[in-house]
C-alpha cells in the first residue's frame, strides 16, 4: 500500500472522528429542542408546517403509534413516487427521444418500494428512463423525507434507553420535521453549492448532442444533478442520476468530490454514536460502539485495497505494481482518476452504510475484494450504517453480546441499566434472524427457479451465485448498489428485492422500536459489582467477535459457495 493511499484513508477517518463530537452535540440539541445557530431560520418553518398538517408537538407517542406511522408515513411517500413516475410522460421536462427503458408498473413499483425505503436499487439507467421531473419532484423529494423518517426512528430508539418509567418514545412528525428542517436540509444546500463549485451540473437544460472526432453521433444528458447528489449520499440513499452513478464525471467529477461525497455518507451515522452517549448520560458508551465501527472498518479497507491492488496473478508478465507511470492492480472497472484507493475507499464506505452510491463496479473487483465488500452488506448496517438504522443495529447487537456474556456468568442481562429479558430476548432475535431468514430464502428461490435464473445473462457458476447474492443483500440492506452482472429489471426481481426492501426497512424498525418501547418503561438498574462493563476494551473485543461470528453462522456456506469457490477455481 503506498503513501498517497494511507494518507487519503488517514485524512478520511481523521476529519469524520473529528466531527463526531460537535455534530453529535448538535443532533442532541435539535432534537431535545434545545437552541442552535437554525432556529431563527427553521423554527417559523415549522410552526407553520405544525399548523397546516394539524400536529400538535406537545403529544407524544408509544412505541407502537410511532411505528404505525412511521409504516403509513412511507406507504405514502410510494404511492405519491408510484404515481409521479407512471404518469412521468404527461408531467414537465419529459424528453422521450433519449429514453430507451420504459417505467413497467412492476419497475414502476420496484422504483418507488426502492426511494421510499432509502434503498435506491435502480434497475434501469437514470438518464434513459427519468424525466427531471421525477428525478426532482419524485426521487430527490424521497431522498429528503425517508431519510429524516429513518433518522428519527434512530432518535426514538435512543430514547427507549434514554429513558424510565414512560410508554412514549417521542413524536414522529416533530422528529421528521425536526430532521428534514435542521439537518438534511441545510446539509445538503452547503453540499450541492460545493459540487456545483467542483463542477456538478445543476440545470435543467435539453439534453446535448454532439459530433465526435470520428462523425458520430454524442448524446450528452444534462439536469439538475448537485441537488440529487448530495442529498443521496447525506440522507444516506444513493441513487444515481446516471446510470454509471458515482463513476459518471457530472456526479463526481475529481477525487476532491469523492472525498466530500464519501465524508457526507458517514458523517451523520458516525455522529449518532455520540448523541447516543450523551442522550443516555454515558459519553463513553457512544465512543465504544463508534471505536468498534472504526475497528471493522479499517480491517474492510485495507483488506479490499491489498486485494485489488495484488490484482489477478494468473495473469503472467503483469505488472501490477503502484508506480509514478501508474495505477497497478486490478483497474477494471474503475476510473483511472479514482484509482486504487479512490475505489476502494467508495467501495467500502458504501457497502458499510446505506448508501450504495458507487464509483467503480464491483462486479470487477477480486473475488476476496468483492467477499468483503458482500461481508459488509450482510453484517447489517452495523459500521455506521444507514441513517438512524445504523446505530440502532449496532446497539442490537450489543444487546446480542451482553445477553451471551449474561449466559456465561448466569446472570440476567442488563445493558445500560436495563434488563433484557424474554419479551426483550423475543424482539431482539427476531431483529437478528430477519436478515439471513429473508435473504436466503430470497436467492434460494432466484438460483431454482428459470426465473431468477435468467437474469444471469452474463455469467453463471459460483460468480452468478454471487451476484444474485449480492442483490438481495443489498436490497435488505436499504444499500441499493449491485454487482452490475444481474439483469434484474424483470417482473421476477422486481418483486423479489422490493419484497427484500421492504423486510429491510420495516422489518428490522418495528422490532427495534418495539424493544425501546420495552426498555423506555423499565426503571433504570443502578450499576453494582456485578454489572458487566460495556463500555471498555474488553466488551468492545467481545462485541467485535460477536459480530464475527454470528454473521459466519449465517452465511458462511453460501459465501463459501460463491466468492470462496471462485477464487480456488480462478484465482482471482
């Protein structure tokens, strides 16, 4: 690994733990309703949107009320996208000359399941299929809204261990509001002002025709792309205006937009692990749970980036070597401006979040490079995650390591005060079989039917398994990007990764709100002798092995089945 290459990973994780604490603060404060530098801005805002929605802030709601909206909250989010994309041709800015995929109502569906659960899994290309319209009015407006919705199910949860002897976990139109107003918004008007510096279009011009060199015919798309871009990587979605997404010059033009790109995806997930610790007055326990992201995160990194930089030695008389002429390593599917480690970098900061806003394809990556890439999406949004579920998953899984170290020492387990037990236990392994239980049965099904099948129509063997795989981790995930192999718009996986979409979002968010709804009306334990510490090295190693091990039981043989058995075959 060369120089320039640790010192942009260095930079990157010195710049994001730098931010954790003051944005971490700020978060509390908005939604603890204390004063910030927005409010002169946002408060009369929001009285109005209060005072035209008839939402009384004062009334609070359990756990169950929030989750029942949160559910209608998105259901009609997709129905007002679902119908904005299917009437798209009869709405402005609609130039069918350049489209060359049709909005199916399956696709239609598909789309719509996809950015109302920040997923963005598109199976189309953008610049042939979307109107600015629906990019604008419909995709971009999704991006804002299921973002500020996911992060205040990540508040309420907070809340549940916040909190004592109460049923409520806070009210979901004040928390959207709150998070749409204060952060997502002037998050991403700052971001775009800075893309379109770097060279982001942000237009809503006629598409470009040019003549190359040689006679030909160019058609260059236009739009209004800063908007769309930085939302999708801030609010933690990650849907392409183009086709190519992360990798098309107008959606990020030089390495210094990558950066900011890949900095706005774990800035706010990073920053909830310390408003976590100061919400439940234990600074400390924010600074572990972000310790063990980091941890996991640079093992991903550095594993990826001596993948591909190794290359494919089977290959005789390559040089694969980094030099001043250039790049080395496995560069297929990736761009020259990029490099290794700008690749790399995307790579694993989108497969850890929520985020699948790729710059190079995976499908091209080594077979160990795109194993950990795929490891990431099946640990489970745990190292930071998508927005808000990143840190409730993390604390799920906490909670999965102290109820195993509770058995070893038989005691009942406690976690920050509270006792985790059976309705807690019930909750808390549903939350933990919900992924293998949906992913599985998912490409059991694709890989034995023609069907699902059929989508490999580029490769088969132990790399199609892979990629089938890979989509409907993605899909669980909310992350959204694919291995690029997998011709998925048809109406089988249309259906089938919105059927996974949809278990991700809401399968995993009702039984966490469910368990902070337990945990809010327990009294807190006072801490004793025999109080387990979980805050220190040691539960942070424990922690970190329980990861391992539970995802290994999971999904070991399929992964040996896939990535595993194409290197040994391949080499590569």
């Amino acid at each position: 690994m060369d120089f320039h290459s640790i010192l942009q990973y260095v930079i990157f994780l010195a710049v994001a733990t730098a931010l954790v604490r003051p944005l971490g603060g700020y978060i509390e404060k908005v939604f603890s309703r204390q004063t910030t530098v927005l409010d002169r801005l946002c408060v009369p805002v929001e009285r109005l949107i209060y005072r035209v929605a008839d939402i009384d802030s004062n009334v609070e709601m359990t756990s169950t009320q929030y989750a029942v909206c949160f559910v209608l909250f998105s259901l009609a989010g997709t129905l007002l996208l679902y119908a904005i994309l299917r009437l798209q041709r009869f709405l402005p800015w609609f130039f069918p000359q350049y489209f060359t995929t049709p909005l199916s109502p399956d696709l239609s569906l598909n789309t719509a399941i996809s950015f109302s659960t920040t997923t963005t899994w598109q199976a189309y290309a953008g610049e042939n299929t979307m109107s600015y319209f629906s990019q604008m009015v419909g995709l971009c407006a999704q991006n804002f809204l299921a973002g500020a919705a996911g992060l205040a199910i990540g508040i309420a949860f907070i809340r549940g261990f916040a909190r004592q002897l109460t049923d409520t976990l806070g009210n979901f139109w004040v928390d959207t509001t709150r998070a749409l107003l204060w952060i997502l918004l002037p998050g991403a008007l700052v971001g775009a002002m800075l893309l379109v510096w770097q060279g982001v279009p942000m237009n809503f011009h006629h598409y470009v025709v040019a003549s190359s060199l040689e006679g030909s015919k160019q058609v260059i798309p236009q739009g209004p792309v800063a908007a769309l871009e930085f939302i999708k990587n801030l609010g933690t979605n990650g849907g392409g205006f183009f086709n190519t997404n992360g990798a098309h010059p107008y959606e990020n033009p030089t390495p210094l937009t990558n950066f900011m790109e890949m900095l706005a995806i774990v800035l706010l997930p990073a920053a909830l692990t310390n408003t976590f610790g100061r919400m439940i007055r234990q600074p400390r326990q924010g600074w572990l749970l972000y310790s063990v992201m980091v941890l996991l995160f640079t093992i991903g990194l550095i594993s990826v980036h001596l993948f591909e930089q190794h290359g494919n030695p089977r290959l005789g008389g390559v040089d694969y070597h980094n030099s001043v002429s250039q790049a080395g390593g496995n560069m297929e599917g990736k761009e020259v401006r990029f490099g290794i480690a700008g690749s790399t970098l995307t790579a694993v900061v989108t497969s850890n979040t929520a985020t699948g806003s790729n710059n190079s394809m995976h499908d091209s990556y080594t077979s160990f490079g795109g194993l950990v890439l795929l490891v990431n999406l099946l640990l489970g949004e745990l190292v930071f995650g998508g927005l808000g579920t990143g840190i409730y998953s993390m604390v799920m899984i906490a909670a999965i390591a102290v109820f195993l170290a509770g058995l070893m020492v038989g005691r009942t387990p406690e976690y920050l005060g509270k006792k985790i037990g059976p309705a807690e236990n019930k909750l808390i392994i549903l939350y933990a079989l919900a992924a293998p239980a949906t992913i599985l049965s998912l490409t059991a099904l694709a890989i034995s039917t023609k069907a699902g099948l059929a989508g490999l129509t580029t490769n088969a063997g132990p790399h199609g398994l892979t990629e089938i795989l890979f989509a409907y981790s993605s899909c669980f995930a909310n992350n959204g990007q694919s291995f690029a192999g997998l011709s998925a718009n048809t109406v089988f996986y249309n259906i089938t990764t919105a059927l996974a979409m949809m278990a991700g979002r809401f399968g995993l968010a009702v039984p966490a709100l469910a368990c902070a709804g337990l945990f809010a009306r327990q009294r807190n334990t006072p801490s004793s002798t025999g109080t387990l510490r979980t805050d220190g090295l040691t539960f942070g190693i424990f922690l970190t092995v329980c990861l391992i091990v539970v995802t290994a039981l999971s999904y070991l043989p399929v992964l040996v089945l896939g990535p595993v058995l194409e290197h040994l075959m391949f080499g590569i």
